[in-house]
C-alpha cells in the first residue's frame, strides 16, 4: 500500500494534480487553435476554390505562406514563452487568431486571402502548440509523454468537429463560419491562459509532490535532469536526429492537411460524395487521438527509440495506402494507419526532447527544432498542388512521402540520450 506525499494546495485542484489540468487545458488549445488551418483547412480551401476558381497550387498554397510565417517566428516564440510565460502568448496568440479568422471571413481576393491566412497562422503559433507544450514539459516531469499526448490529441479531436463545418459551410457559408469561428477562439482565449499560465514550481519541489512512500518509509529515487540551454542542445547528435525524424515525418503532415478532402473528393481520387469525405477526417481523428493517448502511455513505460520507427513506418505505409484507395473501404483503411503511425509517434518524439533536454530552456529549444519541420510543412502544399496542377494526380506525391517516412525510421535511431555537458569528454 502507498500513500502520496501531501502537495501544496496551488498544485492541486481537489484530488487532480494541477499538471493534469495544463494537459487539458492545452488539449483545449489545441482543438480551436489547430481545427482551422489544420484538421478543416481542405475543407475550407475547397470552398475558396469553388467560389473563386483559383488554382489548386494558389489555394493550398496559402497553408505553406502561413508557415512560413510560423517557421521564422518559431524560435522567437519560444523565447518569449520561457520569457514571459504561457498565459500571455495564450491570450495575445489567441486574440491575433481570431482577428484573423474574422478578416478571413471578409476576403476578396488572393492579397487579402494570403494575408489573412498569415495572421491567422501567427496568432495560432504563438498561442498554440509551442507554449502548451512547454507548459506541460515543466508541470509534468512524472508523466511527460502521456501529458503531452493529451495536449497533442487536443489537435486530433479538432477534426471531429469538421462534419459541423462542412455543415455551416453548405447551409450557411464559409464566410458566417469563419466568421463565427473567429469569435469563438477570442472568447476561449481567455479562459485558457488563465489554467495554462501558472508558472510550475520548481523541480524539487514538484518531485516532492509526485513522490510516493511507502509503507517502510523508503522514497522511490528520481533523478533531476539537466536543463540543457538552446546552445548546448545544438551541439548534440540527439538534438539533430529528433529534428530531422520530425522534419521528415511531417512533410506528409503538411500535404495531408492542406489535399486530404480533395483527394478524397477528386474523381481521379477516392471518388467520394461531400458527406462520405466528411466522415472520413473524423476517423482519422478519432485513431490518431486514440493512439497518441497509447503512445504517450506507451512511451511513459518503454523505451521511444525502439517504438518509433515502427510507428514512423505506418505513416509512411498510410500514404500508399491513400494513393491505392479507389472506395471508401480503402480511405478507411487509410484513416486507421494514419491514426496509427502519426498518431502514436507524435508524443513520443515531442516527449524525447523534454527527456533529453529538460524543461527550463524548453520552449525555445522546441521552437528551434520547430523551424525545419514548419519549413518542410510550407514546402510540401505547394509542391504537391504543383504536382496536382500538372499531372492530374496525387500518387506520385504519396510515394514521394512515403519515402521521407522511411528515412525518419532510420534517422530516429541515431537520437541516443546526450550525456550532459560537465560530463561530456
């Protein structure tokens, strides 16, 4: 039997850890701030094309301008995050999203449709994904990998959401669903930089509160780790392999995001109805949030490196899957390996950096690492629209991206745990 070493009453909300609340908190992020340019960005860039007529490569393009956008701004973003805090990049990531979503809902033509995108893209930036995760890697040192699949699964949850704005968008358009979306990430802001924004305590402190004695009077051992500063992460095989691994895994991130609903819709695609294409995002969704909830779980208990690339390879078999399907049967088929593969790799290689590196220089660290892979997201858009506009097709591109997954499942191997700089030779 073992009982808990009492917490401070600022860690805890009744008998939950308060860590547990900023798992949550950013997996509610995550659903607002990652549905629009993320889960329903094909959805919406349907629409724009059906009423303007625009190119493939000019409508998906926009996802890889606003990336841009995010890639230059990464680092910074995690500097101003261990700076000042995730509550204040929350709400003023928040705010600037918003104003985005409503200037989006107004466009007339590409200037002002790149544009908007762009505001949009930084605002969810820098509210988003970079300041939850660091707020999870400082509250939950215990527990990180399955912590941070919460937040991470908040992004896949997102997409159960797009059936309702397929729907706004047939019956009301996607300028009032914009619109109302715009106004919804500015209320939520708010509320969530207030749970996300208290800043963790220190690490001994917080090992205190999360180490259990038993009956014997004997504490279980925990080891506090280096905080690893930008410079010395850098001069690391580790730092470079997880960022190469997630630079090539995401590249079929990127083009999934911004070409899923057209080749699931295109008549040289899956062939499928609007409301058949619909249900398909959401089963992606719901096995990539499934098994992010496994693989943080999983990758709390077992060693990540040797999970990975297994995990890494499914991705990359999901894209050929994809590229074969000619039914609903084989997007199906689809939506469950991608939910896999992406979906349970995605904590575990978020997780290694906090592993290795620590949590005090986390966020910049992380945002550092964020620049390449926010890079091969904005190539990939335009390139395999590019493609599309050329051939007529998607096959090449997910063979192309299939390949990039392969690679990652050897180049993961190489991120062995650095050993810390006072007592490296």
């Amino acid at each position: 039997m073992t009982t808990t070493t009492p917490q401070s009453p600022k860690s805890r909300i009744g008998q939950v850890f308060y860590g547990w609340w900023v798992a949550i908190a950013g997996a509610v992020n995550m659903v607002i701030s990652s549905g629009p340019t993320f889960q329903a960005a094909s959805t919406l860039f349907r629409a724009i094309e059906d009423e303007f007529g625009w190119s493939r490569a000019l409508v998906a393009g926009v996802a890889s301008f606003g990336r841009f956008g995010g890639a230059l701004f990464g680092p910074l973003e995690g500097w101003l995050t261990d700076r000042f805090g995730t509550g204040k990049m929350v709400l003023l990531g928040f705010t600037l999203g918003g104003a985005g979503m409503i200037l989006y809902s107004q466009l007339q033509g590409p200037v002002q449709y790149y544009a908007a995108y762009l505001i949009i893209s930084l605002g969810f930036s820098m509210g988003g994904f970079v300041p939850s995760m660091a707020a999870v890697n400082a509250w939950m040192p215990h527990k990180r990998a399955t912590a941070m699949a919460i937040v991470i699964g908040g992004s896949s949850l997102g997409g159960v959401f797009v059936p309702a704005i397929v729907w706004g968008i047939n019956n009301y358009g996607w300028r009032e669903t914009t619109f109302v979306i715009g106004i919804i990430t500015i209320l939520a802001g708010p509320p969530i930089a207030y749970i996300s924004g208290k800043r963790a305590p220190e690490y001994s402190t917080l090992i205190a509160q999360v180490t259990k004695t038993d009956d014997s009077g004997s504490k279980k051992t925990t080891v506090v780790q280096h905080d690893f500063t930008a410079k010395e992460a850098l001069r690391t095989r580790a730092f470079w392999s997880i960022s190469i691994t997630h630079t090539l895994t995401n590249l079929s991130v990127g083009a999934i995001s911004s070409h899923i609903y057209f080749q699931l819709t295109d008549e040289g695609g899956v062939n499928l109805n609007d409301a058949s294409a619909a249900t398909i995002i959401p089963i992606m969704a719901v096995s990539s949030f499934a098994f992010q909830m496994l693989g943080g779980f999983t990758g709390d208990r077992m060693h990540k490196r040797a999970i990975l690339p297994v995990l890494i390879l499914l991705q990359g078999v999901s894209m050929v899957v994809l590229a074969q399907s000619i039914s609903y049967w084989g997007a199906l088929a689809f939506a469950l390996l991608w939910g896999i593969g992406f979906g349970g790799r995605t904590p575990m290689l978020h997780a290694m950096r906090g592993d290795y590196f620590g949590r005090k220089h986390f966020g910049v660290i992380l945002g550092i690492s964020a620049f390449p892979m926010a890079m091969g997201m904005m190539i990939t858009p335009v390139i395999v629209g590019r493609v599309f506009d050329t051939t007529g097709t998607y096959v090449t591109s997910l063979y192309m991206l299939a390949t990039a997954c392969a690679f990652a499942a050897g180049t993961i191997l190489l991120a062995t745990k650095p050993s810390t700089p006072e007592t490296r030779t």
